[in-house]
C-alpha cells in the first residue's frame, strides 16, 4: 500500500513539473512574441548617407573611447561630414550615421567622373559633371534630386576609402580609461577603412534604405510578376552593376521561350520523350529527326540570344551613361586592399600609387595558383568519376536484393555531401588565393575570382552528365539525369537564397530582442511595445534629434558651400579651413545618453543583415541553368521550359532578396556584364560542339552511318552580325564630328588673327621658343563652355586616389 502512494505521489510531483514546465514555456512564448514587435515596430531610420557600425570591445568605456577616436580621424580628414554616433541597443555596439553636404557631393560627383545630363540650351546628352561647367547641367539647383540616394553613398564611400595615415606615425589607438593592452595600429600610409576592417573592428558599412522609394520599387518590380522591370529606377536605387544584371536576366527569359516552346511541342508530339539505346527499334525515324532538328535549332539560338544580348547591353550602357566608361587598367585607381611594395609614379597620370613587381604576380599565379586550382578540380573530377562507377556497381550487386538495395543511393548521397562540401571549402581557397595574387582594380580582382570559381562549378554541374552521354551512351539515363539537377537545383537554390537567409535573420532579430528584455518586467515590455506601436504609427523622420546618443563637436570649423551669383550663372564652392591630421584624446564625456534605452530603429535592423556585395553567385546560377539548357536538351526537351518557369520566379526572388532580406549594396558602374559575357560566349562554343556529339549519338545518325567513328569535325559559320545597334554608332560618331568641327573653328579663329602672315608666326614661334626656355606654361586657346565640356583637361586632382593628399577635396 504505501509503494502504491509512493507512485502516487511521484506521479503527481511528475504532473506538477511538467505543467510548470509547460506554464512557462508558454509563458515566455508569450513574452518572446510581444519583444518582437519592439523590432517589428521598429522606428524610421534617420537620414543618413554611410552607416559604419563598429564592434563591441571588451567593455563599453573602450568601445566609446574607439567610437571617438574614429570620428575624429574621419571629421579632422573631411571637416565637411555630418557624424552622428547612436549605440545600438541590440548588439551593445556604436553607430557611424555619416551625411556630407551638398558642395562635398559636387566634388566627389566630379571626381568620381559620374556623367550627368546636359541642359538642352547647351548641346543636350551626357557628360562628365565637372564644378567649373557646374551650370550647364540640368537639374542642378533642385538638391534632392540631382544626386539619387545610390549615388549619394557612392560617393561618400569613394571619400572614406581616401582617407589614409600620415607618414610618419599612422594612426594609433589605445585605452586611457583602462590599463588594457589592447591597441589599434593603421600603418604609415595604410587605407584606414581596409585597416580597421581587417582588424575586424569595422563589422559593417551599408548604406540605408529609403522607405518610400523602396516601397514603390516593390510594388512596381517584386510584386508585378508579369510586368515588364522598372530597370530605370532599379540603377537609380541600387546602382547600374544590379540593374545590368537584372536587364541581363530578363532578356535571358525573353529568348527562353522560342526553345521552350518548341522543346514542349517535341516532347509531346517528336515521339522521343525517352530514347533508348539500348533498344534502336523502338525509336521512330520521326523522333530522331526531331532530336536533330532540335540540337540544331539549340546552337542557333545561342549564338543569336548572345548577339542580340550585346546589342541590348550597349544600348543600356550608351542610355545609363556609362558606354564610355574607361576600362584599361592604368586609368583607374588601385582597389584600397591592393597592397604594394613601394610607391611609383603612374605611367599615365604620373601619380605616386602603390607598386607590386609583375614577376611576383606572375610567380603567384602560376607556381601557386594554377597547381592548386588544377588538383582540385581534378580532384573532383576523380571523386566523381569513381562514385559513378562505385554507383554502377553497387545497381549490378544490389538491384535485385530486398535488404540491400538501400546501398545503391549511398554513392550519389556521398557524392551530393562532396559537391556541397567541396564548393564550401574551395570557394574560400578561390578568395584566399585570389587576395595572394593582389590584383590591382576591382575588376581585375573579380574577373579572375570568376575563372577560378566557374572551372569548379562546370566539373560539379555537367561532369556527370558528360560521363553519362559519352561514356556510358545511356540517353535515357541522361534525360532522368538531367531532369533531376535541372528541377532539385533550381528549387533548392531559391529557398536556399530567400528563405533561409531571411527566416535566420528574423529569429537572429527576435532572439537578440528578447535577450535584451529579459530583465524587464512584464508590465514594463507591454508599455515599451506600446510606445513603439504608437511611435510606428506618428513616427515622422527628423534627422537632427531622433539619435540615441549624439556627438555634438566642439570644434567650429567653416563648412563648405554652394553659392551661386546674382545672375544665376555662376557657381562657386567656398573651401573650409584647412585642418591637418593631429592626434586627438578621445573623452568619453562627449557621448550623452538621453532617451529611451529599448527604441530600435530600421539601421540597426539593416546592419544585422547579410551583406550583399555583388552579384556574383546570382550570375552564377543562371551560367548553370543556360549550360544545362544548352548543353544537353536534346536529351531533355523540357529543360528550357522549367528554365524558363524558373526565370519567372527568380527574378522576383533576387528582387525580395534585395529589397528584405540583405543589406542595400553600393552602387557600382558598369559598362557590360563582364566576365560573364566571355563565360557565356565559351559556354555557347561548348554547347554548339556537345550538341554535334549528341547527333553524333543520335538513332538517325547510327541508321545513316553504323560504322561512323564517334570523332566528327564541326565547321561552324557565323553571320556577321554587329554588337552595337546602329543608332549608337551614330550618336558616337556626332560627338566625334562635333570635337572635329570645333578644333577646326578654333584653329580658324587663331589663323584669322595671324595678319601679319610669316612674319607673326616667326613671333609666336619665337615667344613660343622663350616660354619653353623660361619654364612658362602655354595656355590653350578660349573655348565655349559645350567645347570645353568635350576637351576637358585631366587635372591630378580629379582622380578618385589623389596622391600626396589625406582625402582633402579641395
């Protein structure tokens, strides 16, 4: 009797736990849901171009004292910034809220060499804005909109990564408030952003959103499925770099339905959704004729769809005003992480610049770089290679066994966990072997990081279908091949590239919230949600006073402006006082909490995203799905359909990417899609000769000609076709006749002066002769200020790297 109370009563102490247990965790489901809409309400985000958030240091009294530091670096080098410190509440880290004014944004547009569009009055088109033709430029006077937001950070950006430490002594920051050793070194010379950001110090610089264009921009481009894209307004919010690439995937989505529409009608009615090589006589004479006729079809539409992309690719480049973007590698300036061995002058702008000796480079590249590239990839290739045949073995051992036929799937599991694992860690090595080899510009950088990370994704892409057509000439095996990669890839990259990222980046969110309100009580996190709620609803942005903790400095130093004359057809910038880079003791004193401790704002919400710096695995995707259609959709007609079903639906998915779930990227101009044009061009080679070696492989080849050797020779002929539309070469060419003409009236004009024939051109010669002895510089003959426009000089300080200067624009 008493074992049976005993139980009893251990049975109800059992109950009474788990009902607490459970009453508690419904309770704090509960309460983790309210702290979420602290975040959901978050408030609006002051103006601001550049967020630079820093991260937390061992305590908070060292990250103010690093706070200040930075800023004063930043504020001694550009006196003209607007800097605003705010903490963020949910990582326990300072934010960098950095506006510049209107007349710092003229001049970096101008050293940036934006283009920009010309009054009518004054000849109409585009041109590289300048300050001295500041006037002939249309919009001008209306601040808000001649410069967009995209272009505003751009710019700002190009200014921070200008910065650099004085020599000798760099910059140096240690704690005065603590007896840590910790210590921040930016060497003599060094790019402070690149320093401090390798010294993991900066965690994030973004630009912020713009609600109300964002919210247009959706409503107009991710939720409109089948409308046509905005491409206009998604250059002016997120550069021509992202614009180009979507223009790029919507045109590769119109070209996919003429092979889609015809792969559908022969899938259906060319009698050979499945061809067997194993049993000919079932293949009928009209569904090898169709195979045919389909491969064929496939290599003309390549080569068209490729052309005609240029042409559309120079029409956007002419219109977005970057056709005449420079792209040799010696007019543009060093990226800030190219690291040199000393300073050399430039050998076309004569600047001092980093200098990194080529046969280094080429050592790199090809004692390091090539036999590491070359033994991963026939790494792969092998691991490949002897799963499939472990595969082929293990069909033969275990098809027909009840218990064992489970062993048959581990090969391809093993295999897919290869592919995924190898692609994680070789697209790390391409990085680290790609920052070895210090390529000089941005584009060189990314163009070799392509080569690098493409050769791996062909192998893992095509080289089991390879091995299935030409090594096995199983065509059903293939088509079932192909179909699974083409269906399961595209669908697991899409959930991979929206939901993932963004559901983790929620609950990220959420946790951090509830974390932070842990201590609350339930009375005090129900009033603080309520306050957002209301703050959400009445909230209206007012830059100047919605900051957290805010540095007022205490120096006064005169900042620059655009003053403009009488008659309005003057515009001058007046110069702040020069200031020098001197060390300043950082007082935490400076920094002043004043409001509440748990309002969030949407910056700090953004700086918690993943970052999103190009488009390069987006690129990298559609390459895959056009080598799968190209290559091998004779064996699988549908292939362009379900890429064309896909492209649909990934635009829309790359444009909520964007818009929700990663941060706003800097703008980036660009004339073309870069690499990836040469990429698609070896690719539709590589497709015109595979689909030659599957007619090869065909039944109608095999009843024509039995004994034909599987070696054939391909002679390809291609219509001469032009990749700049024909309205461009013109307009090109009037500009070219217009810099003609107008040197030819200039020279009329000095010639008409000349009155005194030989005689006056002794005299100049002869003055000519003494300026060149004396050291004087000639000056050219006066120009109209169109002709100006189109004979501007290069002056040193229009360069984006200025040498010799701490980031001064003057």
């Amino acid at each position: 009797m008493e074992e049976i109370n005993d139980d009893l009563s251990a049975h109800v102490m059992l109950q009474q736990k788990l009902g607490c247990i459970i009453q508690d965790g419904i309770t704090e489901g509960q309460r983790f849901a309210l702290s979420s809409d602290l975040w959901r309400c978050a408030s609006a985000s002051p103006h601001c171009d550049v967020l630079i958030t820093l991260r937390p240091q061992q305590n908070k009294q060292i990250s103010k004292e690093l706070v200040l530091w930075f800023h004063d670096i930043i504020k001694k080098s550009e006196p003209h910034f607007d800097i605003k410190i705010k903490h963020h509440n949910l990582t326990n880290s300072y934010g960098l809220y950095i506006t510049a004014n209107y007349a710092s944004l003229l001049k970096g547009a101008e050293l940036c060499h934006l283009k920009k569009p010309i009054k009518p009055s004054y000849g109409g088109g585009m041109r590289d804005f300048t300050i001295d033709e500041a006037k002939c430029f249309q919009g001008l006077e209306i601040r808000s909109n001649f410069l967009s937001g995209m272009e505003r950070s751009m710019i700002v950006r190009q200014m921070l990564q200008m910065i650099k430490a004085p020599s000798p002594g760099g910059f140096l920051f240690r704690p005065i408030s603590t007896e840590s050793p910790h210590q921040i070194l930016v060497p003599d010379g060094g790019t402070l952003l690149v320093s401090l950001m390798s010294q993991k110090v900066i965690e994030n610089m973004l630009p912020l959103h713009q609600p109300e264009i964002l919210a247009d921009l959706q409503k107009r481009w991710v939720f409109a499925l089948f409308d046509e894209q905005p491409l206009e307004d998604i250059k002016e919010y997120f550069g021509t770099e992202i614009a180009m690439y979507f223009a790029w995937l919507g045109h590769l989505t119109t070209a996919l339905w003429t092979p889609a529409i015809i792969g559908v009608l022969m899938f259906f009615i060319g009698g050979f959704s499945f061809v067997h090589q194993d049993n000919q006589e079932e293949n009928t004479l009209f569904g090898d004729i169709c195979f045919v006729i389909f491969a064929l079809i496939n290599c003309i539409w390549s080569t068209a769809y490729l052309e005609m992309w240029k042409r559309q690719q120079a029409e956007l480049a002419f219109k977005w005003g970057t056709y005449e973007l420079q792209t040799d590698q010696f007019l543009e300036d060093p990226r800030p992480a190219y690291k040199g061995e000393c300073l050399k002058p430039n050998p076309v702008s004569g600047r001092l610049e980093p200098f990194y000796p080529p046969w280094k480079h080429m050592l790199i590249r090809y004692g390091v770089t090539f036999p590491l590239t070359l033994l991963c990839v026939s790494f792969l290739f092998f691991i490949m290679f002897s799963l499939l045949q472990l595969q082929d073995m293990a069909d033969a051992v275990f098809k027909h066994s009840y218990y064992f036929k489970w062993i048959i799937y581990l090969p391809m599991i093993f295999y897919a966990l290869i592919i995924v694992s190898g692609d994680f860690f070789y697209r790390r090595l391409a990085i680290i072997l790609n920052d070895l080899e210090n390529y000089r510009t941005d584009d060189e950088y990314e163009n070799y990081l392509i080569q690098k990370i493409v050769m791996f994704q062909c192998v893992s892409a095509f080289g089991s279908l390879f091995y299935i057509a030409f090594y096995l000439n199983d065509m059903r095996r293939l088509q079932e091949t192909l179909a699974t990669l083409l269906i399961t890839r595209q669908l697991t990259q899409n959930i991979i590239e929206i939901a993932v990222p963004f559901i983790i980046e929620k609950f990220k969110v959420a946790r951090l919230t509830y974390q932070m309100t842990r201590s609350m009580s339930d009375h005090s996190l129900q009033r603080h949600v309520d306050a957002a709620r209301k703050r959400k609803d009445t909230f209206q942005s007012t830059p100047s006073s919605e900051l957290d903790e805010t540095f007022t400095p205490q120096e006064n130093a005169e900042e620059e402006g655009v003053c403009e004359s009488k008659d309005g057809q003057e515009l001058r910038l007046r110069k702040p006082n020069g200031s020098s880079l001197l060390s300043v003791t950082p007082s935490p004193k400076r920094l002043s909490s004043n409001s509440e401790a748990f309002e969030l704002t949407e910056a700090e919400l953004q700086a918690l995203m993943t970052s999103y710096s190009r488009p390069l695995d987006d690129y990298l995707e559609m390459f895959i799905q056009f080598g799968y259609v190209l290559l091998f959709s004779p064996a699988f007609p549908l292939a362009a359909f379900c890429a064309l079903l896909n492209n649909l639906l990934e635009i829309r998915v790359d444009a909520f990417k964007l818009c929700n779930a990663v941060q706003r990227p800097f703008g980036r101009r660009v004339k073309t899609i870069g690499a990836w044009q040469k990429a698609m061009e070896m690719m539709g080679v590589a497709g015109v000769i595979v689909n030659c070696a599957l007619i090869g492989q065909s039944g109608l080849i095999q009843r024509m000609w039995p004994d034909m050797p599987t070696s054939i020779q391909v002679s390809l002929l291609r219509e001469n076709y032009k990749n700049i539309p024909f309205w461009i070469r013109i307009e090109t060419a009037k500009v070219e006749h217009w810099r003609r003409e107008a040197y030819k009236r200039e020279s009329r004009l000095i010639s008409g002066n000349d009155d005194s024939g030989i005689a006056s051109s002794n005299m100049n010669e002869s003055n000519s002769t003494n300026n060149i002895q004396t050291g004087q510089r000639q000056n050219p003959p006066p120009r109209s200020i169109t002709d100006h426009l189109r004979f501007r000089r290069v002056r040193e300080n229009r360069s984006c790297a200025p040498a010799g200067r701490n980031a001064q624009f003057y």
